[in-house]
C-alpha cells in the first residue's frame, strides 16, 4: 500500500514541468520568449504537443494565435477567430475550458491554422482553457493530445487551468512592467524633446552684437564631434551655452553629463570620471561607473576644467588621445565614444606659465574655443535679460507685475555687473519677491544697484529714505507722462496732483516731458 507521502508518477511529472515552467517565466522579461519556452517545456515533459496561446484584440473583438513554437508566421496569420467561433472563440467567449476528444468528429475544430493537414485522418484530441488576467478573459492556452483511453483528458484539462493561471500572472506582470517602460521611454522622449525645444539656439535671451557671434559659432560647431573649450567669466552662461551644443547635435538622444571638476576633492575626481572596481579602495564595496561611462554616446561636460590636478590631467589626455580609459583598479580597458565640452573662468595661459597646467592637455581642449563675453560688454542685452526673468519669477510666484520702470531700467543699465547674468538673475528673482505692484520700479531692486553706501548707519538709514521717496515720485511722474503722451496737464489729472506741484517737480528731477509724445500706449 501506498503511503501518503509518496507522490504518485503523474503529478511528480505535473509538478517538475511546473517547476520548470515557472523557473522560465521568471528568467526574462520578453514576454513572447518566456511563453514559447513554457510551451516547448510542456511538450517536452508531458506530450501535450502544438501548444498556442491566442490573445483577444479588444478593439476588434478577434482572437489571433500569438504564441506557437513551431508554427509558421502565415499560419498564425490564419489562425484568427471571432469570440464565440470555433472551440477558442467559445472558451473566450464562455470563460469556461473545453475537451475536444477526438477534433476528427467535432465540427466545432475548425483546424484555421492547417497545421494538422488533413484532421479527419488524425485521432488528436484539443484542449483549450481560457487565460484571466484581473478578472476578465484575454485570451485562450491550447494544446493537442494524441488521442488514447489511457489518457485521461479531466486530469490534463487541471493541470492546463493550474498552468494558465501562472501564464495570467506572468502576462499581467510583464503587461505592467512593459506599460511602466513605456510610459518611462514616453517621458524621457517628451522630456528630450522639451529639452532640445528649450536649448534652441534661436530661444537665447540676447540680440547684442557680441553674442550673436557666440551664437553663430555655436551653430557652426554643434554638428561636429570637436572638443568644444568655453572662456568666461563666472555666471556668463558657459552651462547654457554647454548645453545648446549637445541638444542642437546628432548627440542630443544620448546623455549629457556635467561635472563640477572644482567640486570635488583630489583623490575622489578620478573615480568620478572613470568609475572604480569592487576593492580598487578602503570602501570601494562595488563597482562603480564614472561619468564617461554614464555619458556613452553622448557629451560630457567639464566645468571649471582648469582647478584638475596633473594627474587627472594625464588620465584625461589619455581618454581624449585615444578615446578609451581604465576604471580605478580595472586591468580592462573601455573605449569611449564622448564628445567633450570644457569650460573655465581661469586664464589657462597664465596657468601654464606657472606650470599649473599641462601644455599637450590644453592644446586638446582648446581645439574650438568660445569666449562668453560678460555682461557689462553686452549692454543692450541687460533690458531683455531683465524682461525675460520679471516674466519668468511673476509667473512662478503668482505675481502680475507687468513691466519694468525707466528708473529700475536705468539703474540695471548703469550696474557693473561682477556677478554677470548669474547675479542679474538673482537680482530680478529678489526684486520680484519684494514688489507689491504691478510696475517694478528702482526701490524695489537690491541695495547694491542703487549707488554708494553711505557712512554711519543713521545717516545711511536717512538718505536711503530719502532717495527712495525721489526715486519713487520720479517714476511716477515718468509713468504718468509716457501714459499721458507728454502732455503735462492730461499727466497732473492721472496723478491727482496740481499742475504747479508737476512743473517744480519736473524741474527738480530733470526729466524732459518732450521725450514722452509720442510714447502714449495704445
């Protein structure tokens, strides 16, 4: 007698093909792969031959043979069926699994693959059981059987359900894993897109001799694989201007990669760049990638290049000279297709007379140089900067400051700017922030634009006031005038003040009403 331990023949066999099948499905992610090798494991193990997965299409309400090792693409083509036709549209169209004994006598089979040739000289017997995925029908699993009364075709029809229930859920898992990549490669393509939208060249903020030439280089230059050295001071825009050559080149689908090359301390800059092996050093616990690896194909860009010391120079020579690199305690080395932007503040020159730079790496970078040219060379292009970032920072906080006013204009123009457009774009976030108006006028513009501090706190507190009580009539009256097209007395209505009070007003300030006729807004 047999005890209860033991497990008899057929379902050991039911339960290794199981196995087998699940260890299967869950080696890849490519769904048409997993499933083919599920059927060729269950041929295999238990006979059960030309098995076929048919998938229903809910637009059209049709079930196509999807999955068919061994089965020719013209006829899985053929193999289409309605819901309801045929013994798989039936099990759809019921959810209910079906025993064709023998298909040779059910008109039911309607053999639409011909894979079979002629049925009606073949005893096979057809089983086919519905696959569910969240509780509705997608599709249908079917195989054949040679046709025997030994076989006992209700134990094969469990063990069918047992197996589509794990095909279910691995069609649900990798529906959802392929939706989410989908969804995934659909942002990051929007975000490219957005990306390369924004880095237009023709969208730079900027009509100024000086840097339509930086421009027109940009364009030249972008196209090309040249290493690209950007001059400038601090705050010029070089990450911009980085980043207008990548996404305007054949590279913009690719990465682009910054790195702060004065951000970092010595001895972690190398394996930032080139990445590490597992035990390179005390705390290398993994491998890690470097930035060129992560920018494969792409561009990477080195900011403040000048601030690397020598021996991540030769390393960088090295990658630029023969496009390959080592990782940190690797033997192996990776070639490496990156184009290389740099950028510096420094006065490279200076730098290799004083032997702070190798002379062979600067003569690599500096193959296409750009200089950025700071913001008090490119006056005219202060007054659109300003507009551009009052627009951006009124939206951003919710503001409806409409313009800028003479006054505030006159004192951006007249500003040395250190900080360049960095420092202009810090200057207008602030101004915004502390305007309640709709007219951004020169009190609200930070301390530093609005001349010398005076000595001593108490008098520097009373001329402040001062001139921020004249500063603010002046605006006015300029507003009222350019409102009022110049005309003196139409501008001393808009004020509610008396025509008298305007003209010593006028007079004080210095302003020439006649500079205003022909400004009134429509």
């Amino acid at each position: 007698m047999q005890s209860d331990t033991q497990v008899p023949g057929r379902e050991q066999k039911e339960l290794a093909c199981l196995y087998e099948i699940a260890q299967a499905l869950s080696r890849t992610r490519n769904l048409r792969s997993a499933l083919e090798a599920a059927l060729g494991i269950l041929a295999r193990m238990l006979g059960m031959t030309r098995g076929a997965i048919s998938i229903l299409n809910s637009d059209n309400s049709e079930l196509q043979v999807e999955i068919a090792p061994g089965l020719s693409s013209s006829a899985r083509r053929r193999g289409r069926y309605k819901v309801g036709e045929g013994v798989t549209g039936h099990v759809v169209a019921t959810g209910e699994p079906v025993i064709v004994p023998r298909v040779s006598q059910d008109p039911r089979f309607l053999n639409r693959t011909q894979s079979r040739g002629d049925i009606l000289t073949y005893d096979l017997s057809f089983l086919c059981v519905p696959v569910n995925v969240d509780g509705r029908t997608i599709g249908a699993l079917s195989v054949d059987r040679p046709f025997s009364d030994t076989i006992r075709l209700e134990e094969d029809l469990r063990f069918l359900t047992i197996l589509s229930g794990l095909i279910a859920q691995t069609v649900g898992r990798l529906q959802a894993f392929e939706a989410e990549r989908e969804t995934l490669l659909t942002e990051n393509r929007s975000l490219r897109r957005a990306l390369a939208e924004k880095y237009e060249i023709g969208n730079f903020i900027g009509r100024s001799g000086r840097i339509l030439d930086v421009l027109e280089m940009v364009a030249r230059v972008a196209g090309s694989n040249a290493t690209v050295l950007l001059r400038g001071e601090s705050g010029t825009g070089k990450s911009l201007i980085a980043k207008a050559i990548h996404y305007n080149s054949p590279r913009k689908e690719r990465p682009f990669v910054t790195v702060n090359c004065s951000a970092l301390p010595e001895g972690l800059m190398e394996s930032e760049l080139f990445g590490h092996e597992k035990g390179a050093f005390t705390g290398a616990s993994a491998r890690k990638i470097g930035r060129f690896e992560a920018a494969e194909g792409g561009t990477i860009f080195l900011d403040e290049i000048g601030e690397l010391s020598h021996p991540v120079q030769v390393k960088l020579l090295h990658v630029i000279q023969e496009r390959e690199f080592q990782r940190l305690g690797g033997v192996k080395s990776i070639r490496s297709d990156v184009r290389i932007v740099a950028a510096t503040n420094r006065d490279l020159e200076e730098a290799l007379k004083q032997g702070e730079f190798r002379e062979d790496l600067y003569y690599r970078l500096n193959v296409f140089p750009i200089y950025l040219p700071p913001l008090r060379e490119r006056k005219t292009d202060i007054t659109l900067l300003a507009e551009h970032f009052l627009d951006r920072f009124s939206r951003e906080n919710g503001k409806a400051i409409r313009r800028l006013s003479s006054a505030a204009i006159d004192l951006l123009m007249a500003y040395h700017w250190p900080g360049n457009v960095r420092e202009l774009q810090n200057c207008m976030e602030r101004a915004v922030l502390v305007c309640d108006e709709d007219v951004l006028r020169s009190v609200h513009l930070p301390p530093t634009l609005q001349g010398p501090e005076m000595e001593g706190n108490e008098g520097r507190s009373m001329q402040s006031l001062s001139r921020a009580v004249e500063q603010v009539e002046r605006d006015l009256i300029i507003d009222a005038l350019k409102e009022a097209g110049g005309i003196q007395t139409r501008a001393a209505r808009l004020l509610d003040a008396s025509l008298r009070v305007l003209h010593y007003k006028i007079h004080k300030y210095g302003i020439d009403p006649d500079m205003y006729k022909m400004s009134k807004r429509s």
